[in-house]
C-alpha cells in the first residue's frame, strides 16, 4: 500500500485526521499487503462528486472446501479512521451480487462493526476480520447461469481470479415510494405530513385490522388523494424506499410486559413480510414503545442495523435545538443539541458541531458544567409539550424525506446502540445518526459526565430486562 505517490499524499493532507488515518492504513498494510489505495471520484446517490481515498483489495473466503478472492472498494470519507469507510463489493460482468443480510442489492456492505463504529476500539483490520467471517456463513457473489443445470448459488472457482474494475457508482431506485402501516390517528397525520413535505413518488397506506379503533381509509378513498394508494395487502408495499410502522395493538393485558407482548405478537405476522417485499428499504418504526419495538422489528426483520430506526427523541431535538435558539436566545456555543437515550426521564442531552456537508459527520461532546444550566433549563420548558399525532408525524415525515432526498442529515433517532459510549448490549437507544438512501450512520460515541452516564446506563438495564422477558 503506496501511501508516498503525490496524488494520496496530497489528498490525505486534507484529511481532518490525517496522522491517524495514516497510521490506521499501516496497520491494514501490515495484515492486508495486498491491499492498494488510490484516489478516486466518489459519486453520492445525489451526482455530487467529491476526491476521496479508496482501498481496492481481495478478501479470502473459505466455502466448501475452497479458497475465493472476492474483490472489494473501500471508500474513505474525510474524517476517517473516526468514522467507518463505505464498502462495497466488485463483481466482474459474470458475477451477480448475492443479496442478503449484509449485502443489499447494489453491492454496498453492512456489517454490524460499521453501525457501531467507534474508532479506535474498531479498525479496518477488525472490520476485514468481520468481513471474512460473515461471508463465509453467506457467500455475497453467485455466478449468473448460462443454462438450466447450474446453481447461481454456487460460487464459481475462477473468482480467486477476478480482476478489478474502476468504475463504481450507486444505483438507486427511480420510484420514491413509501408505505405507513396503521391507519389510526397517527398513521393518517403520517400520511398527509410526508406529503406535505414532498419528494416522494407513491404513498401507499395499509390498514391492518384491530390495530386502531379509528381508521380514515375510507375518507382517503372518498377523496382520492393523488399518489396515494389505500391496501389491506402488505404485498402492496412492495419496492418502498421507506417503510413507516405506525400501527400499536390494542390489548386487554393488565401488565407493562403483557401490553408489550401484544404488539410484538402483531409485528410478528407483519415485519417479515414488510421486510421481504421491501428488502432494501429502511424500516422506520414509530409503534410504542418505540425503542422496544424498534429493537424486536431488527430481530424479526433480518434486515441490518442500518436499515431498521425509531423515531426515537427525533422531535424532542428539534425542540430543544428552537428552544435554545429561540425562546431562550442564549445558545451562545455555536452548536446543536441533542437528546439521546430512551423515550423516558432517563432521556438526557449532547452537543454536536455546525452540520456538516458532504463526506463529513458532526462532532458530538458532553454536556459540560457550564453548559448545564441552559439544557437544564431547555428541558424544563420541553416538558408539557407532549407528543400530539400531528406533531409525531411531522417528525416522522422529516426524517423519510432526508432518506428518500438522501439528504444526509444527522437525526437522533432509535438506533443499536451497541457499542456507543462503552455499551455493551444489544439494546436500542436514540443516539444522532446521519439519514441517507443507503440508511443510517451512528456518529462515534463519546464519554458522557458521570450523572448522564447514570441514566443512560439505568436504560440499558431496563430495556434488557425488558427485551428478556418478551417471547420474540
């Protein structure tokens, strides 16, 4: 790996961590000699194009017995090693990419260790590592068949031989189309606010039976709103790019857990199929209790990480951010805050740095003693607000338009939060994540002071003790 030409010395000059990413690209030069790095032209799923670093390299895959080559591109966004590099496979023309649980139609790669990024605890070598393990389990490249006898499952012993090519780009569906299950209160506030917003394509609404008392199918149907399509059939929300959970059973249950049971009993029948007919969408979940049932739709779903978040404390940070700016006019540091954690008291705040444009992701820091008292005192005035229909889906409608614009905004909003700030479960918390087509990216995770630490921590230990006492 050739890191002395001019043309990566000069663009790695410009990278935020340069020292670091220098280092962190001799270590995989030590593991991986093979590996080759260059500079290319990366082209976001917006046309925008921007010089970056790319790793081009092959990585060994044991399978049946066998030893293939499969090639793969590394792209390295301007604040790396700190935030993960996107990966992508390489076919070659005789080759079709195998989608799965970490590979999605267009070659892009998701593996648990990019979600939960977190440098320096991961690295390239680890996520190499990763990489190899789980396409072992699951082979992501089959041969394309040239006649009726041949497995397009099987990979084909000349791909230790591949040759890699230059181009690369994303490809992404041209239908903006988007589906909200549940017919209530919220999912027709959901409805109307997603198209007031703009940008999508097709609407398409399914009333699920029993999981409402209230249903405006029929209104919708009367009026006959352009773009929108009214279905009972969970078929038809085949090819969305956003897939929104809205519908809540309703239960005769006495207990917090046996209200919970019911409605994972109901996403049991509905989010597989969701996920089967919409494999590459992005699963939005805004059932209560949204960090639970964001949790159970990622286990039921198949589907990565990546692709399955809760509207989480999305709308408490648009509050406080307009509080702080506004109401108060005190917001003298020049930075954005957010709520992260669980939809509880336990909630608590972070700061990030001036939004970022293209290929960089905000900083986030704790809140420190002097800052305290103006979050303290923006968290008094959120509180009576509430959560009104209207003003949850307005929140919900936000977030779908920066994935389906691929916008590349930062939300906080219900994410695995394995590995975020020393955490160690597999539990679902709302931390900032940045929302494009391709789905969300964790921002790196930070020590929090001691008392924020606590909360956070109490979270853990509730939603895990929660999530084991539910039948999955």
């Amino acid at each position: 790996m050739d890191l002395t030409s001019e043309p990566v010395k000069r663009l790695l000059s410009k990278y935020k961590f340069r020292d670091s990413a220098i280092e962190e690209l001799q270590k995989v030069h030590r593991i991986h000699p093979d590996m080759q790095i260059n500079v290319g032209s990366f082209t976001s799923a917006d046309r925008l194009q921007k010089d970056l670093l790319k790793v081009i390299g092959n990585v060994p895959v044991k399978y049946q017995g066998k030893t293939y080559n499969l090639p793969i591109l590394m792209w390295l966004l301007e604040s790396f090693p700190f935030t993960p590099p996107v990966c992508l496979l390489r076919p070659t023309a005789n080759m079709v990419v195998r989608e799965g649980k970490h590979v999605d139609a267009r070659g892009r790669i998701h593996l648990p260790s990019l979600h939960s990024w977190d440098h320096p605890k991961t690295s390239v070598n680890g996520l190499l590592a990763e990489m190899i393990a789980k396409f072992e389990e699951e082979p992501p490249l089959s041969t394309k068949p040239s006649g009726e006898a041949e497995d397009p499952n099987d990979l084909l012993a000349f791909v230790s031989k591949l040759k890699m090519h230059e181009a690369v780009g994303s490809r992404f569906d041209t239908l903006n189309k988007v589906t909200v299950v549940g017919s209530g209160d919220l999912g027709m506030a959901t409805v109307m606010s997603i198209l007031a917003k703009g940008g999508v394509d097709k609407l398409v609404l399914i009333d699920i039976p029993g999981c409402s008392t209230k249903s405006g199918t029929m209104d919708l149907e009367i009026f006959s709103l352009p773009k929108v399509e009214v279905s009972k059939d969970l078929s038809a929300s085949a090819g969305s790019r956003v897939v929104v959970m809205t519908a809540t059973a309703w239960s005769n249950e006495q207990s917090y857990v046996g209200v919970v049971q019911t409605n994972v009993d109901m996403y049991r029948g509905i989010i597989p199929g969701l996920a089967r007919f919409s494999p590459n969408a992005v699963l939005l979940i805004a059932s209560q209790p949204v960090d639970v049932m964001t949790h159970v739709a990622w286990r039921q779903s198949g589907l990565p990480p990546t692709h399955v978040i809760g509207c989480g404390c999305n709308l408490e940070s648009e509050r406080l951010a307009h509080i702080l700016n506004i109401s108060l006019v005190a917001n003298s540091t020049g930075k954005k805050p957010w709520v992260i954690g669980e939809m509880s008291d336990n909630k608590v705040a972070v700061w990030s740095s001036v939004s970022p444009g293209i290929a960089t992701h905000p900083e986030l820091s704790a809140v420190s003693n002097s800052t305290r008292p103006l979050i303290d005192r923006g968290f008094e005035l959120l509180k009576g607000k509430g959560q009104r229909s209207w003003s949850v889906a307005l929140s919900i409608a936000d977030i779908t338009h920066s994935i389906i614009t691929d916008q590349r905004k930062t939300h906080s909003v219900t994410t695995l939060a394995q590995g975020w700030g020393g955490i160690s479960s597999s539990v679902f918390l709302s931390l900032p994540c940045v929302l494009g087509a391709l789905g969300s990216t964790r921002l790196a995770g930070i020590s929090l002071v001691q008392e924020d630490d606590a909360k956070l921590k109490d979270s853990v230990s509730s939603q895990d003790t929660l999530m084991a006492q539910l039948r999955l």
